[in-house]
C-alpha cells in the first residue's frame, strides 16, 4: 500500500496545512461567510461547535452513517431503511455537510434515524471531539467525502469502517493517483468496498487496493427509483401545470449554466413542428429561475416561474422548487439530463429512465460513466454531442410517439433489473457487524 514513510509525511504535511495554515486563512473570511445562509447555519457545527449524539460505557455502540449531499442522501434513503429492519434495537446515526441535505434528512429520514449531526471539517479538534463522543460501532460512508485527517483518526481507534455506493469516475482516479501516498492510506481505512459498478470495482483494484477488499457491486441510486405516479398524481400535475392532454412535454432535469441558452434554441426550431410543445426547465440550482426565466423574456412564448403559477397558455415553466423533478418526469414526453452538455460531468439519469422516459444527455456523463453505458447500451437512452444533435433527437422522438414510448420502456426495464442493491447491502452490513461484535479486536 505504498511506501508507509512517505505516506505518514504526506499526512503529517496535510494536517499541518489543513489544522495550522487554513485557520488564519479562514478567520478573516468569517464575516463575509457568515453572510451566506448556508454557511451561517453550517460553519460553526462543522467546526466542531456542536452537541454530537453521544455514546457512553452504558449503551450500546451506534451505527453512522455518513452522506456529504443531497445527491449522497438520497441514494441511502432506501438504504437506511432496510438497516433499520435488518439492525433492530441498534442506534443509528447520520451526518451530512449541507444545510440542505440536513433539512432534507430531517424531512425524510427523522423516524428512521436516533440522531442527526453535521460532519466536521477535518481539524483535528473537531474530528477528535465528534469521534470520541459518538464512539460508532461501525461508520459507513456513502459514495464519497474522503478527509485523511478523520479516516486516520478512526484508524488510530480502531473503529471499523465500509465504504459504500463508491465511486471513482477515471477523472477520479487520475487525480486519486497524483497524490496516491495520500489517499491510499485513507481508501484503505475500509475494510470493504461496495463499488456502483463492475468498473469502478476494476479502477479501485487498479489505484492499489487489494482485490479482497472490493464487494459485490451495485448502485444504490436505481433503488431510489420508486414506481410510475399514479394516473390521479400525473393528472393533478398536469392541471396545476396548465397542461393539456394533447399538449406535448420537454423536461430539462438539472441543467447548468450555458445549456439553457442551448434548450431555448431547440426549443425555438421545436415549436415549428411541434406547435404545442412545452419547455419545462428544471435548474440544478433553483436561485437560477429569475436568470432562467428572463432569458426566455424576449422571445413571443409565455414564461413563468411555478412558484408565480401557470396561467393557461404557458409555454415555457421554469421550476424554482426543490425536490420536484422525480415527479415532474411523469409529465415528459422527452427527458433532457443536464451538466452533460457543459463540462459539469452530467447529473443522475436513473429518475427519468425509472419514469419510463427515453433519457437524452450530452458528451459529458463522466460523473455517471457506467449508469449511462447502462442506459445506452438497454436502449433507454441517447447520447448527444451537441446543441442540434439534441433538437435532432428530440425532434424524432416527438414525431414517432411509438419510439419515445419504445426507449422509455426499455429504460424503464434497465432501472428494474438493477434494483434491489439496498436490500442485499443492508443484509451485508448486519451480518459484518454481528461477527466484529461477537468477536471485537
């Protein structure tokens, strides 16, 4: 794993840079950070300002669970779910990074979870302090958030830890080996690997880490996938939406900065042979929308922010509401995948495809390499290179209905068929933590 000398420089040099250099950096920052909501509700907790779930001699050791995001959060929801079946009894706790995925775990997961906490920055005080107070029986960490500095601190603990949903885009492991005497010693802090595809298994093996190491893979993601909407659901959309039933939808999920002036210009030619096509835009970032809509302003189509409310005759709806798109691709006809037209690495595709759409996306899915191969390669989805290839695509699909429908149903089946990972993880888990408990180091 690497030449031990050069890796304990090498985290030495970290922690020196990150717990002596970064604070007087930091500390003038602090007002103008605190002016940021996300930042004010956040800074504090995550420097170690904050009441951990604590776990004395008299109880039992928890279970914690970490996801940095939203994205991280979500694809563990199902996950946690089945471990609150598989670990009665057992304390589970969960930490996230962001205000967001904070209030959304609340939302979601409050009665699944015993506590509920902010994972610090990796300053030793702070990890030192979150550590001994919540002293886990086992950390699981989902998809990503490697900090040498905490994963060296379990280490001197001697807390077993898994990695789960892991991924390592090749963008990734380039990078991951530039300064591999780093964090190899961090990936290797895990006892297990529970990789999101066959692949990124093979680059984990190909970073340094033994074989033994990486499990049976599978991609939390597609469980996050729930059933089609009820017909009374998609009907009740369609009405607060001001969509008829003849009219036809394109659905932008999660598009960046640029793709937007890219969507109106097909969306432009679009309308010529789809005269009641209608453009919903769903940003990757929701304070876009004012940006998004003025952007359509000065063309003759009628453009509304949804929290404004749809008037009849709307052509273009841009959504300025969190949580929203996995039920708005019920409504598509079409489904465009953003961040992949851009160089952002693309977003999730699995939502649209679970929702029976054919799946578009751009040049850049590096961020879902194997989601999208999968995709591509069932049927479900196209990939695009640019601007006119889309409106190209879209065009064929909006004028032959029985393919649209054809490629969603196959991306549909794609989702299907890779489903039920959180269930057989969950099983996993429980069975590793019986026999480290019923045999501790």
């Amino acid at each position: 794993m690497g030449h031990p000398i050069l890796s304990r420089i090498c985290l030495l040099a970290y922690l020196a840079v990150f717990n002596l250099l970064a604070p007087p950096v930091l500390l003038p920052c602090l007002p103008f950070l605190l002016l940021i909501r996300k930042r004010r509700k956040t800074i504090f907790q995550r420097l170690g300002f904050e009441s951990y779930p604590t776990s004395d001699r008299s109880t039992a050791k928890p279970v914690w669970v970490h996801a940095l995001s939203v994205g991280e959060l979500l694809s563990c929801v199902p996950l946690i779910r089945e471990l609150r079946d598989h670990l009665p009894g057992k304390r589970l706790l969960l930490s996230v990074s962001t205000l967001t995925a904070h209030e959304i775990a609340a939302e979601k997961l409050g009665v699944y979870v015993d506590g509920l906490f902010y994972f610090p920055y990796d300053f030793l005080p702070a990890v030192r302090k979150c550590v001994d107070r919540v002293r886990p029986a086992l950390f699981l960490l989902v998809e990503t958030d490697i900090w040498p500095g905490f994963l060296a601190e379990m280490r001197r603990n001697a807390i077993p830890c898994l990695l789960l949903n892991a991924r390592l885009s090749p963008r990734s492991l380039q990078f991951s080996r530039m300064i591999s005497h780093l964090l190899l010693p961090a990936f290797d802090t895990f006892q297990r690997i529970y990789p999101q595809s066959a692949e990124e298994a093979k680059r984990f093996v190909s970073l340094g880490l033994k074989p033994e190491k990486i499990q049976r893979p599978g991609n939390l993601k597609f469980d996050l996938a729930g059933g089609f909407p009820s017909p009374e659901l998609i009907m009740g959309m369609r009405q607060s939406l001001n969509i008829r039933d003849e009219d036809r939808v394109l659905l932008a999920g999660s598009t960046h900065p640029g793709e937007e002036v890219m969507l109106r210009s097909a969306f432009i030619d679009l309308r010529q042979c789809s005269p009641g096509l209608k453009l919903v835009i769903v940003p990757r970032h929701p304070d876009r929308a004012a940006e998004i809509e003025r952007l359509f302003h000065h063309d003759s189509f009628g453009v509304r922010l949804l929290s404004q409310g749809v008037p009849p005759h709307t052509d273009v709806i841009v959504v300025d509401c969190m949580g929203l798109l996995g039920s708005l691709y019920a409504l598509a006809d079409v489904a465009f995948v953003g961040g992949s037209l851009v160089k952002k690495g693309g977003q999730n595709p699995i939502e649209p495809a679970a929702a029976g759409k054919p799946v578009l996306f751009g040049p850049d899915m590096s961020d879902f390499p194997d989601v999208s191969r999968i995709l591509i390669e069932a049927g479900g989805a196209i990939q695009v290179q640019d601007a006119r290839e889309l409106t190209e695509q879209c065009a064929r699909l909006l004028g032959k209905p029985e393919l649209a429908m054809e490629i969603g149903r196959r991306a549909r089946s794609a989702v299907v068929e890779h489903q039920g990972i959180s269930r057989t993880l969950a099983a996993d888990i429980a069975s590793f933590l019986g026999r480290i408990e019923a045999h501790p180091a």
